[in-house]
C-alpha cells in the first residue's frame, strides 16, 4: 500500500497540470492530493514500524474504504468517458487494497489476552 501511495502520489503531483485538463478539479488542488498522498504512504510506513500489525492494518483499511469513496467521487467531474473509467478504475483499486487490508486481518491469529 505504501509503495503504490508513493508511486500514485507522486504520479498525480508531478502530472497535476494535464490531469486538471481532464477533470473538473484545479490543478492546485490535484497536486495538493498527490502530495498529500504522497505523505501517506511515509505514514504507512511509520505506522507498520511503530505499531502492532493488526492496529496498523486497521488504520489504514479505515484510511482506504472512505478514499475510494472520494476517488469515486471525484470521477463524477471527469470531463471525458475516458477519464470517468480512469478515476474509477484508481477508486476501485483503493478500494481492493482497502477489502486485502480486512481479508489480512481476518487472517492473522486472534489477540492474545495478556
């Protein structure tokens, strides 16, 4: 998830301009967002460092299921079919990462009580 926040992120950012030529969002705005994704992924990171797995997993599942709705929000602005499947297709993906996180949790051995 990190590594795709980072990579998707910094796509978005540095491709701010050409994509707010496609959708009806400023150009400030969408490389305020890859930036900001960008910063989540450091986040992820930090959190699989510092916390335990399963609250880390949580964490950022909780993250993923409200993004993909934004994402999935935003392709209703697209200005062309192309950029609508586009913006879906990323929410969609958030949204798998987001249903993996939960499947991960459901995986792992049950807390022990201390």
């Amino acid at each position: 998830d990190a590594v795709y926040c980072a990579l998707l992120g910094a796509a978005v950012a540095l491709g701010a301009s050409p994509v707010a030529e496609v959708v009806a969002i400023p150009q400030p705005v969408i490389a305020a967002t890859g930036i900001a994704v960008v910063l989540w992924a450091g986040l992820v990171l930090w959190l699989l460092v510092k916390l335990r797995i399963r609250t880390a997993l949580r964490m950022v599942m909780g993250v993923n299921f409200p993004a993909a709705l934004l994402v999935a929000l935003c392709a209703a602005v697209a200005g062309t079919l192309l950029a609508v499947v586009a913006v879906l297709a990323v929410a969609v993906d958030i949204a798998i990462f987001a249903a993996s996180q939960a499947l991960a949790l459901r995986s792992l051995p049950a807390a022990r009580a201390a």
